[in-house]
C-alpha cells in the first residue's frame, strides 16, 4: 500500500513536470520574436523555466510524502512508516532537491550567461564564408563565461569555509528541531545552502519589485484588456485613413504644381504634418496586422484567437484573479505580522514560527486539502502559477532595467533572443523568491507538517504510542516547538523546510533580508493595486503608436553596443566582420547618398 501511494504521488508530478514543459514552451514561442528565433536560446530557455517550475512544484509532494507516514486522524505512525522507512524517503527528497538546486544555479549562473555569448558570438557572413567555425564560436562564447564560473566556485568556497558556531546560546537553540537542523549538515550541504540563499536573497530583491507589481496588474489587465476596436476594423480604418491622407498630399501637390517658388508656407505645413501622419499610419496598419496574427507562427495566431474566443470571460476571469491576488496578499500580511510578533527566536533565526498565533485561512486551505491528495497539488498548481505570470507581466511591464535606463522590453511575439535569456535568469531568481514566500509566509504550517499530526498523551515507553481513540482533543498538529517525546516520534518536517531553516538558521542575514523585503513586496502591490485601479487605460492605437518610440529606444540601444564594440576593437586591434545586416545598412545608406 505504501509503494502504491508514494508511486502515486511520482506519477502525479511527472504528470505536471509535462504540463510545465508545454506552459514553457508556449511562453518561450509566444514572446520571442519569429524573425529572430534561435534554436539554441529556445531550447535553454524552455529547459531553464521548466527546472525552475518543476522545483518550486516539488513541495505537494514532499509534504504529501512525509504526511503519508502518519495518519493526521488519530495522530500515529502507519505501521509500516518504521524510522528506516521515513529516513529513505528523507534522502530520496534530499537528493531530488539538491539535484534541482544545483541545476537551477548552474543553468543561472553559467549555462544562460554562455547561451547569451554563444548568441552574440555568431556572425552571419564570417559563418557563410566559412571563417567561424563552431570551435571558434565556442572559445568566444567560453571565455566570456569564465568569470561566471569563477563566480560560482567562489560562492561554494565561501559557503564551503564560513565558519558556524555549533554551541549557539538563547534564542530557542536547544530544541530539538534546531538541534538536528544545526547538527545533520556537513559542509557540502552548507556551502549549498549559501549559494541557494544568495541566489534566494537577490531573487526576493527582484520579486518584490516585479512579481508585486505583475500580482496587482496581471488582473487588472485582464479586466481592461477588452479592446475598444478589434484588430480587423482598425485595420479598415487606417487604410481608409490612410487612403484620404494620400488623396490630401495629392490635392495639394497639384493645387501647387507649376509654381516657380515652390508651395506656400501654408501648404508647406500641411504638407509636412500629412507626410508626418502617413508615416504614423503606416506603421499602425502594420502594427495592426500583426496583432491579428498576420506574419507571425501558427501558434501565436492559434493563441489570438483562442483570445478572442475567450474575450468575454477575462472580466469574471480578471476579477476572481483580483479576489484570489487580495485574499493572498492578507493571508501573508497576517502571517508577516505573526511571526515579526510572535516568532520564537525573531532575527537569529530567520523568523520561524513556533505555533500559529494569527489564523492564516489560505494556510488552514492547504493544511485540510493536504488529507485529500492531489487537491493540495491542483491549489498549489493553480497558485504557483499565478506567481509566475505575475512576475511575467511585471517585467513586461517595467522592462527589464539598469537603474532608471530600460535595456530590454518584453512583448509578445517582439523578444529579441537576449532579453529572453535576461527574462529566464530573473524568473530564475524570481522563482526560488516564490517557493520561499509560498513555503514561509503563504502556508507556513503546510509547508513544514501539512496535514501531521501527534497524539499528545503520555508514553509508557519511549517507542510506544498512544491511543487517542477516546481523547481526540489531545491529538494536536505538529510544530516546530513540540518538545513531547510523541511529537519527536511521529512528525517529520518537510524536506524544503528544513532547507530553507538551515538557510535562515546558519546564515541569519539572509533570513533577515528575505522576511523583511516581504514588507517591499506587501508595500509595492499595494501602491500598485490603487494607481491601476484608477489608471485610464491606454487605447489600442494609441499602444500602436507608442511602438515606434519603442522602436527608436532600442535602436539608441543597439548604437550604444556598437560603440561598446567599437571601442573593444580600438583596444584590441582587430575589426569585427560585418554581418549582412550591417552590409546591408551600409548599401542604403550609401544609395541615399547618391540620391
């Protein structure tokens, strides 16, 4: 029975690890631009968010795993859970786990920032001729990815060799639960946690700026997205538009025609702004048409469709996503305020909350769906989901930035290959910030126990158990603090929690850094939720129009890397072979010349 429920529960996620590959795989086609689609930036990057998803996925079933050792109705282990059993499903999760960390960080830290060279490396006339070579193009890409490498090996090292004290005094150090987390690591395990809390610490600086902002707005532009005109009837309308435009230029070309000085200062204007508006027009009937669909894959026009079929259901949509975004956002306020109030050892260790003092109803939601698997899944699912497209929607909509200066903008079907990579290593970050969030703050208890619970009656012998068959009262939910030998001999803790208070525990500044950007995050959605609510939305040929300006923007950019490139060829003393993009700019530039 127990090999038929854990399989059970390995199928369940190999079942969503498939789900996760088609959501990323259709993100990755639906926001990368077609024209510049590689193959290699695609498959990295469908590979990067999907280990990133299965890992923050990962949690249900460590629960599920642990709990199903111990029936939460009388508080006892199975009799077949015997501490063998527990402790070989312990150390398959751990190895699941560190398996999943470690590849998270390395896709993070050196394969995308190789991926990111190994694109830029590639040089479109030098490959036809035959002067780039594969190897050639490796060694470019390589040796940009070196200091990465190096990087990495020095997180490890620092991770490996930081000194931690083993006798700590105070803050509650001597229970039992601290006790195995401070005495069951070795130095592997540590300087892994290291690297996983650095990169844990700069993902929450990051979540609680883009995934707060996507949590407001990501309903919010569902219940606006409604177009006022559709993609057709304002292609109709431009042409027409642009058809009276031409007639005007016409008119008064010929009203004018013959004139030795020329046309009027009058008409001069008129004829300059009516050049200006064609321009305008032009672009919006070009803009137009990609909206529906029209030079793009099958799959972004299947997906505007599918859109419009749908139109009429993204309001009741955007407005349970609204409800469901307000009714997390109290659920971790309430628990930021339990812990920062009641935690049992405060900043030494990360904020860990003993006992629930403040009634957390998403948490309670997890903790009695957890009896029943997989609904537990399908809720954890659908919410870490929710997350993850909010934290999309976040930097498509602040773009990604250096400061005040905007480097790359996400938009669908318009992603350049470089700011997909970008886009994956912050959702990377982004979603090592959620699995914390969801596990800490979200559903605390569930994170830790789930559904476990203890028989909290007196034993005759330390390996005996007691009956609460008649004393249900005494049957109590497991927590960090019970200090009862029933307790020590029936609950286990989860995988991931332990992870993560070994993070907090051994290395407190990063506790303290996460638990307290989570006020950032409360503080950025909330500014955010109130200006969207008020904001008039922008209408669809005035978002037309703006792409022109985006346009221009990356083109600044682009110039601003050919000078980068430039003064690097200055330095080195070696010209760059032209690609047949900027051969081909130099052909118009010169036959503008001539003309």
């Amino acid at each position: 029975m127990a090999l038929i429920q854990s399989t059970l529960i390995w199928v369940v996620y190999a079942v969503v690890v498939v789900l996760v590959i088609a959501i990323a795989s259709i993100f990755v086609y639906l926001y990368q631009a077609p024209q510049e689609r590689s193959a290699t930036v695609t498959i990295i990057s469908i590979f990067t968010l999907t280990s990133l998803l299965a890992t923050v996925l990962l949690l249900p079933v460590d629960v599920a795993l642990v709990s199903s050792t111990t029936s939460s109705k009388y508080g006892i282990r199975k009799d077949w859970a015997t501490q063998n059993r527990v402790d070989n499903i312990k150390l398959t999760l751990r190895i699941v786990y560190y398996t999943m960390f470690s590849l998270d960080a390395i896709l993070c830290l050196v394969v995308v920032p190789f991926t990111y060279f190994w694109h830029e490396e590639y040089d479109e006339v030098a490959a036809e001729e035959g002067h780039q070579t594969i190897g050639s193009r490796f060694w470019g890409a390589f040796k940009y990815t070196i200091a990465f490498i190096a990087l990495v090996i020095i997180i490890f090292l620092v991770g490996f060799f930081v000194p931690i004290a083993k006798d700590r005094k105070g803050g509650h150090y001597d229970l039992d639960f601290f006790k195995h987390i401070i005495e069951d690591q070795n130095h592997g395990e540590r300087a892994l946690t290291f690297a996983l809390g650095l990169l844990i610490t700069i993902g929450t600086l990051i979540y609680a700026l883009y995934t707060a902002a996507g949590f407001a707005l990501l309903p919010v532009a569902l219940i606006k997205s409604a177009p006022a005109i559709s993609a057709p009837t304002l292609s109709a309308n431009t042409a027409s538009e642009l058809e009276q435009n031409r007639e005007r230029q016409r008119q008064l070309e010929m009203h004018n025609e013959g004139r030795e000085d020329g046309l009027p200062a009058k008409d001069r204007r008129e004829l300059d702004a009516l050049v200006r508006e064609e321009r305008t027009l032009v672009r919006r009937e070009r803009l137009a048409a990609e909206a529906s669909g029209e030079g793009h894959g099958w799959l972004l026009r299947a997906w505007t469709k599918i859109e419009a079929i749908f139109r009429p259901l993204k309001l009741l949509g955007g407005i349970l996503l609204m409800l469901v975004a307000i009714f997390v956002w109290v659920c971790m306020l309430l628990t930021f305020i339990d812990k920062a109030k009641n935690s049992i050892c405060k900043s030494h260790c990360g904020y860990v909350l003993g006992h629930t003092k403040i009634f957390n109803p998403m948490n309670w939601i997890f903790v009695k769906s957890a009896k029943i698997f997989p609904i537990d899944y399908v809720v954890f699912l659908l919410l870490t989901l929710f997350f993850f497209f909010s934290s999309v929607v976040g930097i498509a909509s602040i773009g990604i930035r250096f400061l005040w200066l905007r480097i790359f903008q996400i938009r669908k079907g318009h992603t350049s290959p470089q700011a997909l990579l970008m886009a994956t290593v912050m959702l990377t970050l982004m979603a090592l910030a959620i699995q914390y969030s969801v596990a800490m703050l979200v559903a605390p208890q569930y994170a830790h126990y789930g559904p476990q619970t203890f028989c909290d009656l007196p034993l005759r012998h330390p390996d005996d158990q007691p009956d609460c068959t008649n004393h249900t009262k005494a049957i109590k939910p497991c927590s960090e603090v019970s200090t009862s030998q029933a307790a020590a001999n029936v609950c286990t803790a989860s995988v991931l929690s332990t992870f993560i208070d070994s993070m907090t525990i051994d290395f407190s500044f990063f506790g303290d850094v996460t638990f307290w950007a989570q006020v950032a995050f409360l503080a950025v959605y909330f500014i955010v939720f109130i200006l969207s609510l008020f904001r008039t939305p922008k209408l669809d040929a005035y978002q037309l129009d703006q792409d022109l300006e985006e346009d221009e923007e990356e083109g600044l950019l682009a110039s601003t890397g050919r000078r980068f490139g430039a003064t690097w060829q200055d330095i080195t003393g070696k010209a760059r072979k032209p690609t047949g993009g900027a051969v081909r700019g130099r052909e118009s530039i010169d036959r503008d010349d001539e003309e």
